[in-house]
C-alpha cells in the first residue's frame, strides 16, 4: 500500500503589507541589505537589526518605470532583439499610523525635531532657538539616561539626545544621518542644531531628578562623551528644501499559506513632498496618515555584480508546489 | 471595550452634574445625576421620564491598526411628560432642554480613558471618543415625548484589555 500526498498549487492569499525601514549610511553611500536566505522568516514582530518595524501599511503600489525596446533590422523592419533603454522603479504607500519615523519617511525632505524653547525666542517656522541643552551624565545608556545636574523633565517627555554642533560640514546625526550640513553658516552656527534634526530621540517613561527611563532604545545605541539632552514637543518637515532623505526598505506580504512575499528596496529616495492620505471612520471623523512616495536608486548586486534596484523575493508555503 | 464605555457614562454623568445640578435621579436609594446605563440597571418596562438611559447596540473592532480600534453605538434615550405644576403643557420645552443639556454632555467629543476596576480609577493611555449626535424625529406616546439620539464611541484597546 503506496501513500501519495498531493502538493497544492495556491495563489498568495494576503491581508496587509507590513513595512520596515533602516538607515542608509550617507557618508559611506551603503545600504542597508535585507539577506532573504538568512532572514527571510524572520519574525514579523521582531525585524532583525537594523531594521525598524513601521506596521501596517495601505494602498501599497509599486510601480516600474523601466522600458525595453525593440531593435529591428531588415526591409519591413523585424525586431531582432530587445534592449533595455532606462531602468526605473517607484513604490508608494500610505502608513496608518504617525510617528517620528513614518513621519520622516513620508516627509521628502528634512525632518526635524520641534525642541523646546523660551517663550520670548523669535519665531521661526521649524521651531525658534531652544532652550540650553542638559549634559549627560557618567552611566548612561540606550534606555537610560543618567543626568549630570538634576532636571524637570518627567516622564511623558520626549527627548533628542545627541551631540553639539561644533562647526562641521557633511553628514550629522548619531545613528542615522538627519542631515547634510553646507557650511556652519548657513544653519546659524546654531549648537543645538545636530539634536534638532537627530533621529536619536525616546519618549521617557518615568523619570526621577537626575535620571530619565526611555521608552525604547535609542536608535544610536549607548550615548557617547560629549552628548546632551533636549526637549522635544513634536516633529514637523516642510515643503521646500534640497535635502533628499534615504532609506532602505522591506515590504512584506504574509499569505495565509505560510508563503511569504518580499520586497526589498535596498535605496529609496523620496519623490515628494509631505501629503496626507485619510479615511472616513464615521461622519465628521477622520483617521490621517502620511502618505509616502519613493523612487528607488540601484546598488550593486553582490552576485552577478548587475546593478539592481529593487528585489523580490518568494517563499513557498510549506505544502505548495514550487 | 469596557473601560471606553465606563468611561463614556462617567464622562457624561459627571458633565451633567454640572450643566443641571437639579437634575438629579433616585435610583437605589442614592441620589445622583439623572443618567444611567441601561444594562447595569434592573431592567424596566417602560422608558422613564427625565432620565437619560445608554443603551449599548452594535460593535465592531478594525484589526488593521497597531493597536485595535473598537467602535460602538451608543443610543442615547430620553423622555419627559413635562411637569406636574404646569400640568405636563411643557413637555415640549422639557424634551427640548433635555436635547440642549445632552449635545452639552456630548461635548467635547472625547475623553479620557479610565480603568474603573480599581479605585481609585487608574487614568489609561488614550482617549475616548465619539461621533456628533444623530437625534431621532420626536415620538409621542400619549403624554410622553420620547427622543433617541445616536453616537459612535471609539477607542483604541490598550495592553491588557
């Protein structure tokens, strides 16, 4: 007596994308490469370092720019081969929910941390001149941060800890590169200005006077020498600028069948401007999300060498047919 | 879901204690603002007078989000026959200044979630809230004018709910 079992076929059944971003490294110019054959079934919940989850995304779309074209010979002309005139591939989608990263993302251009400030500063649409940073103290770490004189933030405060601006040009912010600065003047030899646009920021949980609780790490790991603390009471982006922002991408179809679809972005840069994409709950209410656009720039496949500009990766259920 | 709709019938009740003191209800030997949910009280025959009763109807949850947005009806019910010294002649008047005292209750159109499992009540992450009122046409019932008005509560579920 023989057993046969019968491998099915199925289309991928999914409910929802899920996104997950990580920094790319600007002065270096590297991607962060997502690996399918090491991390393909990596935990939904539980991205692998560095990627940062985002959640649940909609109205995911991705489009191709690319074009082939035919070359024709002869007398009528024949098409003897195709070629391929421009490689080019954009992404959008809408996230669901607000955040300092969904909202960077989104933003298309310079993101910056709204610090705090005196009320007799002048007014500046980014946000005026703040408040003096605190200095950290000795034993800090990425979820805690040890004060070196006692402070009145308290718990429920957000916090951008990095280091002063010191006159340097090039690519700032710890962890993440926040911005490109042109020359000490042009952004006012301001010293707060690296923890105005650092993506090193928490949201502290509990707090006594001279130490802060954070909510998650920080994105740059344990504080080094020489960095501070200020307040953050929200984030805000703008139409306008020549900063282009990018990032490395994972988008992930989980189908009810166990097979899981992957595409990896390894370089998006954003191709507009801040939006707003929104769904009607209920008369008179609004859910809002940002939504976000991205045209994806190629890196170098470390394969076949070919340059490459997105991926996307399949993996089989386990009963399927392959 | 629990917490959002206790938190809902405080909101309410503690607002109208302050937009009509006098109108308060006896109802278990215990004096308090006249507003009650209808499936916390022993259940009644007919629809009392000057008295806003909650009635809890249908309910549905979207899965999509990080956190689970619940959303549920809440009718708003309310009746009056007026008063005795004028001889029930401004019931009128009474449903309307029920009408005017409930849109007060509703607004603002949210607050604070709050854990009434313990005391006192534990202040939670986020906050309630809720559609503009939907007020049904006026019934009449003999002597009685009755109103129902409508909103959609929603609230984000917290961890451990």
């Amino acid at each position: 007596m023989s057993t046969t079992t019968t491998l099915l076929s199925t289309p991928l059944v999914t409910r929802r994308v899920q996104a997950y971003f990580a920094p790319v490294n600007r002065a270096q110019e590297q991607a962060t490469i997502f690996d399918p054959a090491v991390n393909g079934s990596f935990n939904l919940s539980a991205p692998p370092a560095p990627w940062v989850a985002l959640g649940w995304i909609e109205n995911f779309a991705r489009q191709s720019g690319s074009k082939v074209a035919p070359l024709s010979s002869g007398s009528p002309a024949t098409t003897l081969y195709q070629v391929r005139e421009s490689t080019d591939a954009t992404v959008s989608f809408a996230f669901k929910t607000w955040s300092k990263l969904s909202m960077a993302l989104a933003a298309g251009a310079q993101h910056m941390n709204v610090l705090a400030a005196p009320l007799t500063g002048i007014a500046i649409g980014s946000g005026a001149k703040a408040t003096p940073a605190a200095a950290l103290g000795v034993g800090s770490s990425a979820t805690s941060l040890v004060m070196s004189a006692p402070t009145s933030l308290t718990a429920g405060s957000i916090v951008s800890v990095d280091a002063d601006y010191l006159g340097q040009t090039g690519w700032i912010g710890s962890g993440i590169s926040a911005a490109y600065v042109n020359s000490a003047s042009a952004v006012g030899d301001d010293a707060d200005y690296v923890r105005r646009v650092s993506f090193n920021v928490g949201r502290v949980v509990s707090a006594t006077s001279t130490t802060l609780q954070l909510a998650q790490p920080l994105l740059a790991g344990n504080p080094s020498t020489g960095m501070k603390v200020q307040q953050v009471l929200g984030f805000v982006d703008r139409e306008g600028g020549s900063f282009f922002p990018e990032w490395s991408a994972v988008f992930v179809m989980q189908g009810e069948q166990g097979d899981r679809l992957i595409f990896h972005y390894p370089r998006l840069q954003p191709t507009s401007y801040p939006r707003e994409v929104s769904n009607v709950l209920a008369a008179a209410i609004e859910m809002v999300g940002p939504q976000a656009a991205f045209r994806a720039l190629p890196v170098v496949d470390g394969n076949d060498g070919e340059q490459v500009l997105c991926y996307r990766t399949y993996l089989p259920s386990p009963s399927a047919l392959v | 879901m629990q917490n959002a709709k206790d938190s809902f019938y405080v909101a309410l009740r503690n607002r109208l204690a302050v937009i009509n003191p006098a109108r308060t209800v006896t109802l278990r030997a215990v004096q308090r603002p006249s507003i009650m949910v209808e499936e916390a009280e022993p259940p009644q025959v007919q629809l009392a007078n000057d008295i806003f009763v909650l009635r809890w109807r249908a309910e549905t949850v979207n899965l999509q989000l990080p956190s689970v947005l619940t959303q549920t009806t809440c009718e708003i019910r309310y009746a009056t026959s007026g008063s005795q010294q004028n001889a029930g002649l401004d019931r009128g008047r009474a449903l309307t200044e029920m009408d005017k005292e409930l849109l007060a209750m509703l607004t603002p159109l949210q607050t604070q979630k709050l854990n009434f499992t313990q005391t006192p009540a534990a202040v939670m992450q986020t906050f309630v809230f809720w559609t503009e009122p939907t007020l049904s046409p006026v019934e009449v019932l003999r002597d009685q004018l009755s109103r129902t008005a409508t909103v959609t509560v929603f609230a984000f579920e917290e961890q451990g709910e």
